[in-house]
C-alpha cells in the first residue's frame, strides 16, 4: 500500500509537471519523461506482481493525460517495467548508473514503439527528422534519472519500505 | 510453494498478462461509458487542477524573473519610486494580460456569433504528457457539457476534437496529430482531400489526386463532411505541393492557420452541424 502511495504522488506530479511544461517549453525534447524513470525504479528495485501492475497502472495513468490509443502507454511502461526487471535479474549490480542506461534506451524505445504500434511499422521510416529530439530528451531523461531514483528513495526511506536492489534480499508480493 | 514454475516466474507472467491487457485495450479502444475509461476519467480529473497550478505558478515565476530583470535597472532610486513602480507594473501586466484574455475572448465570441450555433470557450491548461501525440489539456469537461468527439476552434481556424473528458477536464486531439484526420478542399479549386498529421510533425492534404489543381499559397477549408467541423472553417494554407516521385497522389504539405503552441482560450462546438442537405435548404 505505501509503495503504492508513494509512486501513485510521483506519477501525479510528474505527469502534471510533463503536460504543464509542454505549455511553457515549445522544445519538447527539453521535457524529461518520467514516468519511464519510475517504470525503471520498479524494474531494478521491486521485484513482485504488485510492483508489475503498479507499472500497468502508471502508463494507464499516463493514457489519460497522453496519445490517442488508450493502452498505449500501458503496454510501453509494463515492457519498460520488464525489460529493466529481466536487467537487475541478470547483473551484480542495479545502482543508478545502470538506471539511467536503462532509461536513456528506455525513453527512445517507447516513442519508437509508440509510434510503431498506433501507426504501423512504415511509420517508423518517417521518424527521422525527430530522432535528435527524441536522442535529446533520452538523454535528458537519464541525466534527470540519478535525481529521481534518490527522491524515490529518500520516500522509501521516509515510508519504510526497503530502498535497496531486490538483488539484496526483499522482495514485494 | 516457492519452487513453484508459477511462482518463480509470478512477474514474467503477471507483465505479460498484463501486456495482452493492454493489447486488447488498444485493439479494442476505450470508449466514453466503459468501465476502462472510468480510471483515465478519474486520473484526468485529478491531475488537471495540478497542472492548471503548475501552469499559473510557472506564469508567476517567469513573471518575477522579468520583473527582477527590469528591477536591476531602476536599482539607483529609492524604495518608495521602487515599490510604485513594481505595483505599476504588476499592475500593468495583470491588466495587459486580461487585456489579451478579452481580446481573445471577443474574438471566440465573433466567431461563434458567426458559426450561429452553440458553443463554449475554455482555457488550455496543458498539452500531451509525453508529447509523442499532439493533445491539449482544457479546463472544461463533461459538467460544462463537453463530450468526445466535439469540434474545437480558435478564432484563427481548426483546433482539433475533443478525444476523452472527465467532469472538469478534457483532452483535444489536435489536427497535426498522426492519428487525426478531417475533411478539406482547397477553397480556389475545390480540389478535396483528407487533413492529417504526420509522425514527424506538420499537416499534410492525402489523396490529393495528381490531376488536380493545388497551388503553393492556396487556402483549405473544412468540408463538413466528416459530419464534426461546419463546412467552411480555415484549416491553413498550402504550403508546398509535390508532383514529382511515384504514387497516385499528390505530396501537399499544409502550414495550420492555429499556432497550437500559442493557444490559451478555444472555443468547443457543442451542438454538431448541420447536414449538408439543411445547409442547402437554408
């Protein structure tokens, strides 16, 4: 339940921060996405089904206030949420270097996939002009990430729930 | 139980259980009612207000930054001219702001007096949260009698249509976005044609037959076919037409009349037009 409020605050305010800063920035790329940092902090640290559909939940969430296709980023942030959980499975360490790889690659897989998904595979032939864009807010986002990870740690901390990897022994149901 | 298969791979199968999920969302679509579209109701609903008060806090703040600016300048006199004159500006940039609000505002109201049928105006308080799609955030909802599939305009031309709302909020999909289309002709040559947007921004006229007389600079205009847009409305001007290359039709590229950056208030067509044969009665 407490993980559940914790990020339930996060996406809120990250998504109100996103859709406010469209308005104010007319250069999108300078916008970080956090929903994928968070997707990514789940991935890496919260192994479980609740953590799997809390992931579900926050790109549902996003679908409320982003694209046209209502399950879209449903299916980007579980995938992001899988690919980062299947990551911390396989390496020694899950710090917040490998995070913010996770989430640069993260971030331009999503808009790919997004892309790819609402208007078939061609479309992708077409995404060229708007891939220096897309590299810079991947890396936006990342550089953001290391940031991100300590505010979500430090609720963890102030919410008692266990901050570290998965790896290092807790395990969410 | 915990060398179960099930339970060893709980997370692999619960993702992928929940990516058919979402699979089945997108391939069947959320519509107005259903009990999927209940959550991104009440989602809207609340992340709306934050967003609106993020937008006026980061309006306050860009408003101190260029009042300070302005400060440095006048720093020599003394604090009493000093406070005046902030009070005056303050003043003067709340008042130059209604002033734009109004001006705004007179002109959606034109427009509606024009387009004579049942309208109301709403603030743009946000755009797409992760801007892959071009969307905005208004204040109004279903309490203010929005519903999906609604016209929006601004008094320079074609916004979009309402694509979800919630009781105090809603989201337009705007014209440039990849996934929408309405239906134009060219207003000098009448040649007709689908508006769309494309993935790496922009508007483009599709099939545009190649025999067909399109001129750089000419304007296009709804048709009111689509049976959303009254016939006639601005949708911009074209902007380069390609005849060279392969294929049946023509490459039209369209720069939209709106500024969709630029946009505060709009005005949302609550009443649908009428049908083209009431049109031709009247």
């Amino acid at each position: 339940m407490r993980l559940i409020l914790l990020f339930a605050v996060f996406v809120i305010l990250g998504l109100a921060f996103e859709s406010a800063g469209a308005r104010l920035i007319s250069f999108r790329a300078l916008i970080p996405n956090l929903i994928i940092i968070l997707a990514v902090d789940l991935g890496l640290r919260h192994h479980g089904v609740l953590p799997a559909i809390l992931a579900f939940a926050m790109g549902y969430a996003t679908d409320a206030l982003a694209g046209s296709h209502p399950g879209l980023n449903a299916f980007m942030t579980t995938m992001v949420f899988l690919v980062s959980y299947e990551i911390s499975t396989r390496l020694m360490t899950a710090n917040a270097g490998v995070g913010a790889t996770v989430v640069f690659f993260g971030v331009i897989a999503t808009t790919l996939g997004t892309i790819a998904i609402a208007n078939g595979f061609a479309a992708l032939s077409s995404t060229g002009p708007m891939l220096p864009g897309l590299m810079l807010q991947a890396l936006i986002t990342a550089i953001v990430a290391p940031f991100i990870f300590s505010m979500l740690a430090a609720g963890k901390r102030l919410t008692g729930l266990p901050v570290g990897s998965a790896r290092d022994g807790h395990r969410d149901r | 139980m915990k060398s179960t298969f099930l339970w060893r791979n709980r997370v692999l199968l619960t993702g992928g259980a929940l990516l058919i999920l979402s699979l089945h969302l997108i391939s069947t679509g959320v519509h107005p009612g259903d009990l999927a579209a209940r959550p991104q109701s009440v989602f809207l609903e609340i992340v709306s207000p934050i967003t609106g008060a993020f937008t006026h806090l980061s309006d306050g703040a860009s408003s101190i930054t260029r009042d300070y600016f302005e400060l440095v300048h006048v720093r020599q006199e003394n604090a009493h001219l000093r406070d005046e004159l902030t009070k005056v500006k303050a003043d003067k940039a709340r008042l130059a702001e209604l002033e734009v609000e109004n001006q705004h505002l007179a002109a959606l109201v034109e427009l509606k007096d024009a387009l004579g049928t049942n309208a109301i105006a709403a603030n743009v308080i946000g755009s797409d949260a992760n801007g892959i799609s071009r969307t905005l955030v208004l204040s109004s909802g279903s309490d203010n009698g929005l519903r999906p599939g609604l016209a929006v305009l601004a008094n320079q031309g074609v916004v979009g249509k309402i694509i979800a709302v919630s009781p105090h909020a809603s989201r337009v999909l705007l014209i440039d976005d990849h996934n929408s289309a309405l239906d134009g002709f060219d207003q000098r040559s009448r040649a007709r044609g689908i508006v769309a947007g494309m993935v790496d921004d922009g508007v483009i006229l599709k099939y545009a037959d190649r025999s067909q007389d399109l001129l750089t600079g000419d304007t296009i205009v709804t048709s009111g076919l689509d049976g959303i847009f009254p016939r006639g409305l601005l949708v911009g001007t074209i902007q380069s037409v390609h005849r060279e290359g392969p294929g049946l039709f023509l490459a039209v590229r369209i720069a939209p009349a709106v500024d969709f950056r630029e946009l505060e208030q709009v005005l949302i067509l609550t009443q649908p037009p009428p049908h083209l044969e009431d049109q031709a009665k009247d």
